[in-house]
C-alpha cells in the first residue's frame, strides 16, 4: 500500500500542462486485478485532482460506479465475457441493465457500454458467435428502458492499439523512434501514397481500409487501449520505463495539438490509455504502461 500511496504523491505533483491534455480526446483505463489498489473513493478524489474527466473500466462495479456520483467523469462500463452467453436472451440484457446501469445513471455519467473485450481474434470461436447477440439484446434494453438518449447506442468500433507489438516482433526492421512518435524518416502506404510518422496512426487508417473494404464508411474507430510497457522479460526489447513514457507524452502532446491520421484528416483521434494502475494479478504480462510511470517519466522533463 506505501508504494501505491508514492504513485498518488507522484501524480498529485505531475504539472498542470500534462494534466490538461486528458479530456481532449484522452481518457485513462481503469483495471482492478490487484490486491494493493486504492479504494474507488480514493481514486474518484484522485482522478478528480487530476482533471481527468473519461474513465474506462472493465465491469460494472457498483462500488466504482457509487465513488464518482455527483461528479463531471463520463464513464464506459462494460459486459464482461463470461456474461456474453446469457446476455443473448433479451430478459437477461435488461435485468443486467436495469441491476447495473439503471440505478447509477442518474448520478454517474455512464455515457457508453462495452459488450466484450477482445473477444474477436482471441482464439475462442464459440465465444465470438455470442458477440453480435450480445451486443443488440443490451442495445434493445437500453431502448427499452428509456436509457438511450443517455448511454451512447451507435457503434464506434473500438481497437486495442499497442504498436509495441509490432516493435518487438521484429525489432530489427521496426524503427523505435516509429512507434515512440519521435523523429523518424517515417513510411509510405503504397495503396494510398500517404506517408506515416508513426505507427499508430498507420494501424488506424489500416481499420478504416478494412472497414470500407467490407462496404462500410460511417463506422468510427475509437481506441479502447494503448500504451507501452514499463517492464518486461529479456525477450521484451524496448519495454521499459524510459520508453512507456516517451510513447505516451509524445502521444498525449499531439492529442494536445488535435491531430488526425492521414486518412481522417477531419476525425479527431479518440484514445483511452492503458492504464491507470499496474495490476498485480492480471494474467497479461506485459501490459504495464501504467500512468504512474508515465508521469514520473514526464517530470522530470
């Protein structure tokens, strides 16, 4: 607990030109498989004292969703996956609704549901069958219950984004200063002979292509995660706390300056940054780009 209690100094002292860029188009994912996290109270004052105002979390906890009652955080909540098979009966979506939305919604702004998390491309084919159903019995029961217009009910296509990935499946051919938006000589899609400074915004427009490949040009992309490694295993190259800084300054410095990728020069960038706490307990080893990191990072500059 001291040492989760040394991150909230650290973030309470982070300057005032970092903490104005969340809520810009920045949010910060809020995960909690841990067992030394502060209490949701304590992180609805924290985050508050931050100015962070888009939280993302993975549930639909009551006792998160209690802590920031009364206060300006929009929040995304979630269906979990082992939820997605019964939430295909339509009595089941609206209890869920009316057990975990209907109460909070008055004092909490939850501005949009999740159904599922990498649920497409996880290997669990039976699983992914359940997504589709999943996703219209919680849409009908927001209707249904006159929660629409409150929750958000189309259908952005949200990604998870790590171009440190990408990095270390082939270091030697994937420049680090690519995909640390630092000064690099940067890449040209040969389809579209638009040129790229950095990978993110490359692995956007390359959804937005198999988006309209599929026939479809009025889906948004909106990015569910990413961030970089703090810490890693000797097979891990670049995954440190120098680099999962620079990659999320640099990051947040151009949804500063309201950048767009080269394809969607008009849409903003719309980003959720994982994560807010390293998670003790999680099963996924390398996602450890947390903000603590990354504000002891961006203070010393």
């Amino acid at each position: 607990m001291a040492a989760v209690f040394r991150t909230i100094l650290l973030l309470l002292t982070v300057s005032e030109s970092f903490i104005g860029i969340f809520g810009i188009g920045v949010g910060i994912n809020y995960g909690r498989i841990a067992n030394n996290l502060p209490t949701p109270s304590h992180v609805s004052v924290l985050l508050r004292s931050l100015n962070i105002s888009r939280v993302k979390v993975y549930d639909a906890d009551p006792a998160v969703l209690g802590a920031f009652a009364g206060t300006d955080v929009e929040f995304i909540v979630a269906v979990g996956n082992d939820l997605l098979q019964k939430m295909r009966d339509p009595q089941q979506a609206q209890s869920w609704v009316q057990q975990n939305v209907q109460p909070y919604i008055s004092q909490t702004k939850i501005t949009c549901i999740t159904v599922g998390n990498e649920v497409l491309g996880g290997g669990d084919n039976q699983l992914a069958t359940y997504l589709l159903p999943a996703m219209k019995t919680v849409y009908g029961a927001l209707v249904d219950l006159g929660l629409s217009k409150q929750v958000y009910v189309d259908s952005p296509f949200f990604i998870n984004a790590y171009p440190y990935f990408a990095y270390k499946s082939d270091p030697n051919n994937v420049q680090l200063e690519y995909v640390l938006f630092e000064p690099n000589n940067g890449a040209v899609d040969p389809n579209t002979n638009l040129k790229y400074d950095n990978m993110l915004y490359a692995q956007i427009d390359a959804v937005y292509s198999a988006i309209k490949a599929l026939g479809h040009s009025d889906v948004e992309v909106k990015i569910s995660e990413t961030g970089w490694p703090s810490k890693g295993d000797e097979d891990d190259p670049g995954a440190t706390v120098q680099n999962a800084g620079i990659y999320n300054r640099n990051l947040m410095q151009r949804m500063q300056q309201g950048q767009s990728t080269p394809a969607r020069p008009s849409q903003p960038i719309d980003i959720y940054l994982f994560a807010l706490f390293n998670e003790n307990q999680s099963p996924v080893r390398l996602r450890k780009g947390t903000l603590d990191c990354i504000i002891r990072w961006y203070s010393r500059l």
